[in-house]
DNA sequence: CGCGCGGTTGACGGTTATCAATTAGTGTGG
DNA sequence: CCACACTAATTGATAACCGTCAACCGCGCG
C-alpha cells in the first residue's frame, strides 16, 4: 500500500507533453476533483445502475456507498463498498459493472469520463496511480474470492470486522470502537450470509467476550475488546508464507 | 468485449512519442511476446508463488494453468484459470498475488516486468489494451464473487461448464463437447465447493439428460446434450435488465 | 396509540461438508 | 502377464452449518 508508483513512470521523461488542461499539475487523483460542485445525495440515492453507460468518475467525499449486482430472482450481491476518499468508476469499459447507492446521507463530486480520461492521459502522475488503483481494486476482490470461496461464516464476520478495525485508530487501552455504517442485510449481502446468521454470528462473538455492542440503541458502533483473538478468528493466520511453497505435502484439504 | 479501447486513447495524438524500442510498432500485447524464447513446463510446475516479486509477465502459449492461493491451515483457493492466449502478471504491484502452477504440460514465453513497462509506456495502443486487460480481470472477478456469494451447487457448476461452452465451437447439431482440462479437486477448489459434492452435481446433470461424460475413461471431455437447459439451470437468467432500476419493489430476498 | 422498520432469537430442515468405502485406470516391477 | 500400489473419481451414510420460516423486541413516527 505504500508501495511508489512504478508502472507507466518508469520512462515517464519519454515523453514530453505540453500540458495546456486545467488538470494538467494534478499530483492526485483527488486534486482532479477539487474544483467540482458537491453534490449531496440522500439515503438510497444512486449514482448509476449496472449497465448504464460509464459517462462519469466519482469521488466519494462524505458518506458510505454499497456496490451491487441483482441476479434474475431478486438475490442481491454487495461486491463493496465505498468510503469517504475512495474513487468509483475507473475500472469500467462501455458500462458500469454494477450499481452504486448511497447507503446514508453522503456527499460526492463527479467528473465526466471525457475529461478524466483527458486528464489521466496527459499526466504520467496520474496514468500510474491510476494503474495503482486498479491493482488495488483487484487485490481486494481476490481476498473478498477467498473469504467467500472458504470461509466460515464467523471468519466471515471478524474479516470484515478486522477489515474496519484496520481503518481505525486504537483507543488508550490497544482497544477499538468501529463504526459499522451500513445495514445488516448489506453486509449478509456482501460476505454472502443471511441477516439472520449474521446477527446471530455477532451474537456469539459477544458471547465469547470479543465484542461489546456499544449501545443497544445504536447498533453501528462495536467495541473490539479483543484484537487479537478477532484477528485469530477471521481465518487468515499470516497467510502461512512458508507453507506456500509445498503445500503439495501437507496434502490436506480442510474444510469449506 | 467487442468495445474499443477508449481509455488512454481517446487524447492518444496528443503524445509524439519517439519510438526507438523493438517494441515500438507493436499493434497487441502477444506481439511483445513474439521474439521471445518458449519454455516448455510440466504438470504441477509453478510459474512463480504468491508474495514473490513481480519480475516478469507471461504469455500462455499452450496448457492450461491454475491461479490460487493457499490459506494458513492448507484451504487452497483457485481464483482462476489460464489458457492458451492469456496474459499472467500485469495486474500487480510489487508481488504476485496469487501462485501460477501448470494444470499439465504446458508452453510460455516470458517478458521481463521492466521490458514490459517500457514497451507498454512507449505505446498508446498498448496502455489502452493493457486497461481493457485490467477491466477484464475486474469483470470476471465480479462475475466468480456473484458466483460465491449466492449461487448453489448446481448454479456453480453449470455456470462453469457454460463459461467453457462459451469458448468453444458447437458441433452440426448445435450441441457442444467441452473440454474441462483440470481435475475435479481443482473445480472444486475454484468453485468454492467440495470433490464429492462437485461430483454428485455432474451425477445429478448427467441423470437429468443435460450432460454425457463422453468416455468413462476420459472423464476431462463432457458432451453438453441441452445447452438452454444449462444455461438455465445456471441462474444468470439474463441478468433481468428490467428489474434492476426498481429491485426495491420485489423486496425479496432469494436464498443463499 | 398503532404501525413499520431494523434487528434479534428460536425451531426446523436442506444443502453440502465430512468421513469412509469402492471402483476404475495407470504405471511398476517381478 | 499379473499382482501391486497409487491416484482420480464416484458413491454412500451421517452430521454440521447455515438458510428458511416465524415470532418477538425496541425504537421512531405519523
């Protein structure tokens, strides 16, 4: 994640491009769309439908937003969501993909594809991060593959709680309260559970003292009083970089 | 699939680029990989392993290979497949996501990741393909996520079968015999399911007339006899366009 | 107050994982 | 040539996990 920028600048000095657009400094992505109206959405709101022509780029500045597909019977599949900084409707062709609702009250800005091409284009900076954040965009569906190809529904939940404590900073005590801004039938939508074993999965996480609900009333908030056995539970125990290379002998298979 | 790369092309002229590498005229990504050497592999070699660092790309000239990932206690997940004509290592940062293991022997040829770079950075034509790459990879992501997350047993293997149908030609009679080049362990791997249970699903197929396993002795080639009923049965059925504005109304949720 | 919505809890059943045995095909060596 | 081992795949019995259906709780709002 902290990792430079390393493809498409390599010989970025190859080219010598008059810059001559608005955008043409732009060190960030984010600096494209500083000079945007805001536009503020309400909960529920849209920003496009899968299928619809790619005519836009989004940055989210306020607010939580689920990414989505609807299967011919109804069933609903969140492939993710968006947060305040994050960039939407990069890593599309001719089409959104999928569609994008504002899960709260948020903010945005836009910008037309036309001129964030433009500005991508004639920016070695940008054409970089913009490959960057496409591979990023691609390691997150890979691990997002793996939690729902073999995991628990209890891995299920501690990733996805692990995922937001990851996103938050610990209180005095090495303790942590994560916001859980969306719904419980949107996260049983996204890791691929029902509302039902989700709450009953949080349920018993309560019960084994590693979360506390922080207030009845207000059920987004989560106090994490136990990193460590979360982190234990969701599953991915370092990745075990010494077994990748011959895993041929463990020869086990385990569990689904 | 059949777009035109738009992106980074759309202000291509506005680049005057010299064009000195051996690469410069190139028109598609498989031309870079023309001049270079072939290696052959056997069954179960690795073309390289999760977390190493990305030095080179890869072009699959024959075979088949396997994409996966191991988790700590021995879970294999198989995000993908490769085949004759894919490319392998564009998509990352500084390591590889994911192992890359040949399925049986198999040929490639090899590029250096800087050589790659250069020659990509060099060319209009080539950053576009390369985005339409990475969009590719991103839809088919989604695609196996919409797959994980609420298909059945029966979906998730017709939804295979019909993905290999789909890149291969129909016989007179408009019915298919399709090629599965991995063994059962590796389907279920990648599908998210058991052997045994990937196994009783091709049983149930066969007893409802769908498919014949063409000879017992040879059970990589499968005859599909009713292509609709397949496509059927995989779930997908068209996506229903219609309902996706309005999906709030049907409020239901279908299964998982 | 009654209603609706989001969430929790309970009972039950189905799909699929798990464990185990069997078949068939393949290669090896005497 | 056949016995043997070994692997890939199939089939069967059983049980666990989680989905389904249903009731219930607490809260906010007209």
């Amino acid at each position: 994640m902290e990792t430079k920028p390393v493809f498409l600048t390599a010989y970025a000095n190859a080219h010598q491009v008059a810059k001559a657009t608005p955008f043409a400094e732009a060190e960030n992505l984010h600096s494209l769309f500083a000079k945007q109206p805001l536009e503020q959405l309400g909960a529920g709101q849209s920003l496009f439908f899968e299928g619809d022509e790619a005519k836009h780029v989004f940055e989210i500045v306020e607010g939580t937003f689920r990414l989505f597909r609807i299967l011919g019977d109804g069933r609903r599949v969140i492939t993710g969501f968006l947060y305040a900084g994050d960039i939407v409707g990069i890593s599309m062709k001719d089409c959104y993909l999928y569609s994008v609702e504002a899960i709260a009250s948020a903010k945005i800005r836009r910008l037309s594809r036309r001129a964030f091409q433009c500005a991508v284009a004639e920016s070695e900076i940008l054409s970089a991060l913009v490959f960057e954040h496409l591979c990023d965009e691609m390691a997150s569906a890979q691990d997002q593959m793996v939690l729902l190809s073999c995991k628990s529904a209890e891995e299920r939940l501690c990733t996805f709680l692990l995922r937001h404590m990851n996103r938050t900073k610990a209180d005095g005590a090495g303790r942590f309260v994560i916001e859980i801004p969306m719904p419980r039938q949107d996260m049983a939508d996204y890791l691929g559970l029902t509302i039902e074993t989700v709450s009953r999965t949080i349920t018993k996480l309560i019960g084994k003292g590693v979360l506390t609900v922080v207030d009845p009333a207000a059920r987004h908030f989560i106090k994490v009083d136990k990193p460590a056995a979360l982190a234990q539970l969701a599953g991915d125990g370092d990745e075990c970089i010494d077994m990748r290379r011959d895993h041929a002998v463990s020869g086990g298979r385990r569990r689904h």
